[in-house]
C-alpha cells in the first residue's frame, strides 16, 4: 500500500454528495500520501455500485482528480455482484491479481454509456503496465476510502 485515505461524507445516509468533493478529497489525500499525482496512477478500481448517487460523486470526483486524462478504469461488480462488506477485500484481491498478471480485465454487460457520468470501464482485456493504481470505496453511511497500490 503506497497511500490511502478515508473520510465520513454525512450528506446521506446511503452514500456521498452527488458533486464528488468529499470523494475527490478522498483521491487526492490518497496520492499525496503515496507521494504522486493523478498522472502517475495506471488504473482507477471503480466502486461502481451501480446507483445513481454513488455513481454520479465517483464520476464527479474522479473528473475533479484526474480531468479529462483519465486512466483505464475497471469494474468488478459485474463479476462479483455487490458483496456488500467484502467488496473492499475481494477487490482489493482482485486488482493485486491484474497488476501480477500486468493486465486489466474487460467489464461484461456494459451496453452503453451514461451521458450524464461521461466515461466507461474498460470494455476489452487489456495490458497493463503500471506501477500504481487506484482503489475507490462508498460504503453507507457516506464511508469513503481510497488506496494507492504498488506493483513490488
């Protein structure tokens, strides 16, 4: 673990504020701690609930963070479904596995992309190089964490 970082967003009590800020506060307390900034980060692990609140913060702060340059961006509900607690765990799990293997799975299901979030998971397998990435989490409650991983 290179950075990482979690806050309390009480605006609801099932996620955070739709304009992403406390998220993106999240992110970049993260990367400080890590020592780097959004151009070093290789992948972006999404929550990707699949709710449209939590959606639209984690689009907002990941825009908020990275701009327009976005890195590759991957999900692993659709593999996994929403484990509630355990999400945290097994996709930490999961995304240690794409950086052994240096590469990051394709997302089945995703038919098309919602205009109002403005970006899509990676939709083939692809390779990946990179030595850092991001892990974003929205719990309820408004529980936010994010962690830097370091490919050793």
């Amino acid at each position: 673990v290179a950075g990482w970082d979690l806050a309390v967003d009480g605006a609801s009590p099932t996620g955070p504020q739709r304009d992403g800020a406390a998220l993106a506060a999240v992110l970049e307390r993260a990367l400080a701690r890590a020592g780097c900034g959004a151009e070093g980060i290789g992948a972006v692990k999404l929550h990707a609930a699949g709710s449209g609140d939590a959606d639209a913060a984690e689009a907002a702060a990941l825009l908020r963070v990275f701009g327009q340059c976005l890195p590759p961006l991957v999900s692993f509900k659709p593999y996994l479904g929403h484990t509630l607690g355990a999400s945290g765990a097994l996709e930490t799990a999961l995304l240690l596995g794409c950086l052994a293997q240096h590469a990051l799975p394709a997302t089945p299901g995703f038919t098309h992309l919602d205009p109002a979030l403005g970006m899509a998971p990676t939709l083939a397998r692809q390779p990946c190089a990179a030595d850092l990435v991001l892990l974003n989490f929205i719990g309820f409650g408004g529980s936010l964490a994010a962690l830097v991983l370091e490919r050793e």
